[in-house]
C-alpha cells in the first residue's frame, strides 16, 4: 500500500490586498447576494464572473420549495456566461455570501459539488483556468483554477476510456 497526500496551493489576501479588477469582481459578488431568493436556508450567495473580453455577469442562489430545484449561485452565474456569452471564456469567478442576518461571512465558503462540476464543465469547455476567488470578511482564497478544488475530478477525458 502506498500513501499519498494532496497539497492545495491557494492565495490569503485581505480585500484591501485584491487587485482593483478583483475588488470590482468581489463587489458584484456581493451585489449579488442582494437578489438571491433564499427564503428557506436564509444562506445568502452571489457570484459574479469575469470574461476573457472584460464583461462582467453575475448571479445568485434561487432556491424552491420543492428542493432541489432552486440553483446555485455559481451555476446561475455560469449557465448564463455560457448561454450569453458563449464564445466568451471565464476568466475569474468570485463568490460572496450572506447569512440570515445580513452579514458577510467571516470565513469564505466553498462551493458545493455540483458546482465544482459545472465551474470545471467550463474551465475545460474553453481549454484555460478558471481563477476563482472565494470571499469573507476576514480574507479572500485566490485558488488558481478548478483542478484545486475538485482534485481527482471527472470530466469527458474519463468518457474516452469508455469507448
């Protein structure tokens, strides 16, 4: 038996540290929190991307009672990239969320599989990274692609050996 271990290289800055271009991506992250329809959970998400020709588009949880059929705000951010723009590839997504409060979180979240699966759809829909930035009030994660966050992922290269 071996032993592995896997190492995630990631970025701490604080929000003052980000580029301008960040804090503008951040920003609209946290805008978008403000449009989320999050009435069960009460767990507030926006994210915002950033596309290769410097457009902007954003998009927030919308959830539903009859669960799982509300959406992520990574997907909905992504799914409208993609269909709006889809020659256009992700540069950088940010993502921001809210409590039930009001309040920023203190500590940023991650996104939940199923968006790690559409954020990496995507990385390799347009054969570049996709930067993502994860925001909290006490530091943002600049993690440099998707591969770190979904290490061993599953994408249409595994759909070959299939074949």
């Amino acid at each position: 038996m071996q032993e592995r271990n896997i190492t995630l290289a990631y970025r701490l800055y604080t929000y003052e540290e980000l580029s301008a271009t960040d804090r503008e991506l951040v920003d609209a992250a946290r805008q978008a929190t403000r449009s989320s329809y999050a009435p069960y959970s009460r767990f507030h998400v926006g994210a915002a991307a950033r596309l290769a020709d410097g457009t902007v588009v954003s998009g927030s949880n919308q959830e539903n009672a009859a669960s799982p059929s509300g959406l992520c705000a990574e997907r909905t951010t992504l799914y409208y990239a993609n269909s709006r723009y889809p020659d256009q590839p992700v540069d950088t997504l940010a993502v921001a969320a809210r409590n039930g409060r009001g309040e920023f979180v203190t500590a940023p979240i991650s996104p939940c599989g199923a968006c790690r699966q559409v954020m990496l759809e995507t990385e390799r829909r347009f054969g570049r990274p996709l930067r993502i930035l994860l925001y909290g009030t006490q530091g943002v994660y600049e993690l440099p692609d998707v591969e770190t966050l979904l290490p061993f992922s599953f994408d249409a290269s595994v759909m070959e050996i299939l074949k």
